[in-house]
C-alpha cells in the first residue's frame, strides 16, 4: 500500500481494519491454544500482535502528549521540553519518525 493510499482511508475503514485485526488475532489465539495452530498461524499472531501493539503505543503516547501540553498529569519520555518521546522503535510518536509517515 502506498503512503497516499493510505491517507484515502476513512476513520469507517480503519476502525474496520482494527476490529478485523482484532478479531483474526483472538482467532488465531484460540487456535494457538487448542494446539491446532500452523506455522502460518503461529507466524501471522506475531504481526498482529505487533501491529496491536504498536497502535496502542501511538494511542497512549498522543493521549499523554495531548494531556502534557494542557498542563495535566501525564507520562513523557523526552529529552527536552522540544523533543517527543523516544518510542520509534515501538511505533510510537509519529512526530519523532524521520519519515514523517501519516497514518
């Protein structure tokens, strides 16, 4: 998928997306432990966990910043009062991303 592809979707079709990935994670969970699961399987439930996790990590992070920037009580992990937090590796601030990546 392309990056300008991506920015086409509307907030229907990624809440869409979310819930099927959800869904197909929790599946893939319960045949993991049935033990019927196959590598396919076993490989697919990585990536989705990933993908879950990192979406929930950008969720928290502008939650955190959003509440910081009000003058609240929130978590950051910044250098300075300039810099975002360092979460790129986990998905997090899109602001500190050197690709400048719009989801």
């Amino acid at each position: 998928m392309k990056p300008e592809d991506r920015k086409r979707k509307s907030p229907a079709m990624l809440a869409a997306i979310g819930k099927v990935t959800l869904e197909k994670l929790e599946s893939i969970a319960s045949k993991i432990g049935d033990d019927i699961a196959t590598e396919a399987d076993r490989h697919n439930f990585e990536i989705l966990r990933e993908v879950v996790a990192l979406a929930s990590n950008r969720v928290s992070v502008s939650e955190n910043e959003s509440a910081a920037e009000l003058g609240g009580d929130a978590w950051t992990e910044r250098t300075s009062a300039s810099h975002f937090p360092h979460i790129r590796l986990h998905g997090g601030a899109l602001e500190d991303d050197p690709l400048k990546m719009n989801i």
